[in-house]
C-alpha cells in the first residue's frame, strides 16, 4: 500500500468521530460509494442516514468509499493500490455488495472512476458470480437510470430506508447472482436493468422497455417513499472538520417539497411534504455530540415545516448556533431572522429563480420582488451583511427582455441593501435551465447555448460596473453535458463508457459517432413522445404534468400542497 493514502486515510479516521467499524469476518461488508470527494461526499445526509441503517441491522458492516482527490488518484494508478475504505483500509472489491448514492449527472463518469480503482469491471454483464453487485440510488438513479443501465446491477428508485433493507435480505439468503437478480427485481422500488431490451423507432428515436423473455419483472417500477419518517434516523452519523459543514451536526427537519416549482425534479420525486416531529427533532438535538459547533437544519423546504418559528426559537433560547440550507424570502420573519444572526449567520440566502415577475409566475416560484426586499431588510437588521441570491437562465418561454428585467431587479437589491445601511456584498449565483424528467418541462429543450453565452453576457456587463455585486456563472460546458444525460437512454450510456474507458470527454466521443452535444440537450420532446424513463412511476402522472406545463405557458398559479388533495397522483397511493 502506498504510503501517502495509508496516511491520508489515517488523517480522514483522526478527523471524524461516530464511525462505526468492525473487525473484518464478523458481519457482512458493505461498501457505500459516493462518487465524489470525501469534502462532498460527507456533507449527503442521504448517506449519513443509510450508513447508520445498514450498520444498525447488527449482520452488516457498513465501509465508506469516495473518489480520491485527483493527486491520490495519480497515487493510486502510480502505485498499483486499489481504492479502500475509510473504516477499515479493506480494498472495494473485497465487498459483495456496493451500494452507491447518485445525486448529480456529473458525477456519472465519476462513479466509473471509482469502479477503476476498486477493480470493479464496469459493465455489469461481465462481473461474475464472485464479483460484487453494484446497486445505484439517490435522484440520478431515481429520475432516469438509464444512461448507467449498463453499469448497474439493480437500481433503488425513491426513497431507500425500507428497499435497502429488503436489499440485503434478498442477498443474504439468495445462493446466486441469479437467483439474487430474479429476487431483486420483485421488490417494490428496484428496478434490474438487464431483464429489461430497449427498443427504438426506425428513425433512432426510443420507443419502449419490454421485459425480456424468460424474466420475470414488473413492466412498471414504482417509486418507494417513507410514509412515516419519524421512524428512521435523520442526522449526522459521523462528525468530521474535513466538509464545507465542519463539525455540523445535520438534522433533517423535513422531506419533500409540496411548492409545485415546474422545475424542480426533487419537487416532484419526492413529493410529498412530510414534516419530522418537533419533539423528535429536539431530541435529537439535545443529543448531538459535543463537538459540535453548530446545527444545521437540512430539508428541500426547511422554511415550510409547520413549527419552524418554534424550533428556532428553542434553538436561540438554548444559546445552539444553527444554520438553514436556504430560506424562502416570502417564510422568513424578525424572530426566524433574529434567530439566524444569533446564530453568526452572516449570509442570507434566497432563491428567486428568476428575474421578472412574468417568469415567476411561470415556473409557479409564488416570490415577488417585495417579498425580497422584505427579506433583505430583515436580513440587514439583524446584522446579515450579506445576500446570496439563485437563478436561473434558459427558463422556457424566457426572452431578453427577462434578462434585462432580472439586471434591474438585482440593482434595485442593491440599492435596497444601502438604503438600509448593509456594505456587504450581494453574491448572484446563476445556473443554466436545465430540463428533467418526471417534471413538467420534461419536455422543454435547453435553452441555446448561443443564447445562454448572450445572457450571461448581458448580466455581465449590466451588473459590472455596480459596487459590492459578485455574479458567479456555472461552465455552459457541463450544462451541456448535465442536459444530455438527464435525459438520455441506454445507447449513451455506452457512449458514455466509451468515454471513459478512451480518456475522451463524452462531447468528442458523441462527435466520433456523428452525434452533437449541444444539438441534443436542445431538441424539445413532443408531448406524446416515448421517454426512456417511462417504465417509472413517481405517483405524479403524466397527464397532471402536461397540465402544469400548459399552466405555465398561461402563467397560472399552482397552490402548494394540501391535506386531501388528490390533484398529482401521489397521494392516491397514501
């Protein structure tokens, strides 16, 4: 082993407190992937939850694997060391059973990396009996598993508290990679790729998945989400100084979002809304480690939770520093604001999406400028020098004149800031549109890159010459790439292996079969297209979403979720 990983793996275990390790023969290994960096990987709540799980059955001992900086990476090529686990040192491909957490398209060739420098062959259809199985869950694998179908050996979609569990019991009890498969693909939420055949229309377009001759599987894979999720843990399982969130203790406060953002794929995924019970949140608060240095409160609508003003209130009476991932303007009042700076909160961040009220209504954000103000001045007052601002450019139905109207808006912030006395900076983080799956602008193409160069060079140049604005941009170039494979099928899936497996970036190689990247992430999909992910249900139909794209076309408004609402399908299933 090189010595320069065995130390860096040394320093990883001296920095972390709460992991759980076992002496090798004692339980089941179980590998858990995150195809990142330990500094992101560590920061997932997702993983924190399943470790815990996996570790609590007492048969299973659960081992970290994350993608190595890209100095170890040359370490670990240079020195012939396979890639081992953070508990124990114990090599990937010791394991028999590799769960991963797919949370971003870019983190797809990342994930083939891993498997490089694990000894894992990539392609499921040549690991043998003795070879672990690869199982791939989080929003990726959710939303559209495809373009890794070749990869994994079965994917959990939804929610993964109850399907990893029955996971292991199949694979635990089954005597083959056969009989493990064929049992797996009859569990709700887990989907087994290769008793599947894709077929396309004469003219390339997808056409449909059958299930193969032979296999016996379900023709639609229903996604699986926590009915009661006070059931399960919801915090930080392992503390650590080496993330973004040093020494944070996280505490899921909530799941699910029930807004209705027409953008939004975890709006839709994981829908619906489900509030922890402010008791148990407590509990688990007054139970952190002592290490801690601050609580940070984690959900996709944390402002929403139904007794937020009394969870920051006991946090502030307690003197326990918090953070919140981020707050909607229209949700934040003076004693959520007070609490906040208590706290040395020293950034207010807010997401309006977009710029002009006509492109808000649009995506059903319900925001308004004054809504903004009101936080920015509440902000102020309480000492947040700074704002951080989201949007978005490449909305669909976007013009230059939204452009335009989202320079004057965030001027007008500014100015708000220095009417109120605040000197800090105004930080605008803008990404480009991307479109999803299982949304209502599934269907929509990515803006044109030509296009998107202009408008961020519009809010460049409208915005440069103002004080104390920072605007940061995200690479057109994996916007491009994230638009391609959100919404791609099995055949770039092998484009996609070709890839990685040549060196080459995926845009080359789409150009070396005759294929452009650009053109691609741009085609708008009819209506009643076949889409690669349709064999999956998320309980939204798809009727309900053509409804809420036409709505968006009018500007209609979409009230957020509500008790008995049968409007999307999801709770039908309730």
């Amino acid at each position: 082993m090189s010595w320069k990983i065995k130390n860096y793996l040394q320093e990883l275990r001296a920095m972390e407190e709460g992991a759980q390790v076992y002496p090798p023969g004692l339980r089941h290994p179980v590998a858990f992937i995150y195809p990142n960096v330990y500094h992101l990987g560590m920061s997932n709540l997702g993983m924190h939850i399943l470790y815990q799980m996996i570790n609590a059955r007492g048969d299973s001992a659960c081992e970290r694997f994350f993608l190595p900086e890209r100095r170890l990476i040359e370490e670990h090529i240079k020195s012939k060391t396979p890639l081992l686990s953070v508990e124990t040192g114990r090599p990937l491909a010791d394991f028999a059973v590799l769960f991963v957490m797919l949370s971003f398209e870019m983190d797809y060739d990342n994930l083939l990396t891993v498997l490089d420098l694990g000894n894992i062959k990539l392609r499921a259809a040549e690991r043998n009996e003795r070879e672990p199985l690869v199982i791939i869950g989080g929003p990726c694998a959710t939303f559209n598993p495809e373009p890794l179908a070749a990869v994994a050996d079965a994917f959990v979609i939804g929610e993964g508290e109850d399907t990893v569990q029955s996971i292991l019991d199949v694979i635990y009890a089954a005597s083959s990679k056969a009989e493990r498969l064929a049992k797996l693909a009859q569990l709700p939420g887990v989907y087994v790729p290769s008793f599947y055949e894709a077929h396309y229309q004469e003219d390339g377009s997808f056409a449909h998945l059958t299930v193969r001759e032979g296999c016996a599987a379900p023709a639609t894979i229903r996604r699986q989400w926590v009915r009661e999720i006070d059931n399960y843990p919801h915090t930080t399982a392992v503390m650590t100084s080496g993330t973004e969130f040093e020494d944070m203790y996280i505490v899921e406060v909530a799941r699910g979002c029930g807004r209705h953002c027409r953008f939004c794929m975890a709006g839709y995924c994981f829908r619906k809304p489900r509030p922890r019970q402010l008791a148990r949140i407590i509990a688990d608060i007054e139970g952190r480690p002592a290490r801690t240095k601050k609580v940070g409160l984690m959900g996709a609508a944390v402002s929403d939770h139904p007794q937020m003003a009394e969870l920051t209130a006991y946090l502030s009476e307690h003197g326990i520093p918090f953070s919140v991932a981020s707050m909607r303007a229209d949700m934040l009042t003076e004693q959520i604001a007070e609490a906040l700076a208590a706290s040395g909160l020293r950034t207010m961040t807010v997401a309006p999406e977009a710029g002009s009220a006509r492109l808000r209504a649009a995506i059903n954000k319900g925001i308004t400028e004054e809504h903004v103000n009101g936080a920015i001045a509440l902000a102020a007052a309480k000492g947040m020098r700074h704002i951080k601002l989201y949007y978005m450019i490449g909305l669909p139905g976007e013009t230059d004149e939204d452009i335009t109207e989202t320079i004057e808006m965030i001027l007008r912030m500014r100015a708000q800031m220095d009417a109120v006395g605040s000197k800090g900076e105004l930080i605008i983080s803008v990404n480009g549109f991307v479109p999803k799956p299982f949304t209502p602008y599934q269907w929509a193409p990515l803006c044109a890159v030509r296009t998107l160069k202009k408008r961020f060079k519009m809010l460049n140049d409208g915005l440069k010459k103002s004080k104390h604005i920072k605007l940061i941009t995200e690479s057109l170039k994996e916007t491009v790439i994230q638009a391609v494979l959100a919404r791609g099928d099995r055949r770039l899936g092998e484009l996609l292996l070709e890839a990685h497996e040549s060196e080459q970036n995926l845009k080359s190689v789409l150009k070396q079969h005759g294929l452009d990247a650009e053109e691609m992430a741009e085609q708008a999909l009819a209506l009643d297209a076949s889409l690669p992910w349709q064999h999956l249900d998320m309980g939204v139909t798809m009727d309900y979403l053509r409804q809420e794209l036409a709505r968006s076309e009018q500007g209609k408004f979409t009230p957020m979720c509500f008790d008995n609402c049968k409007r999307c399908g999801v709770c039908r299933e309730a």
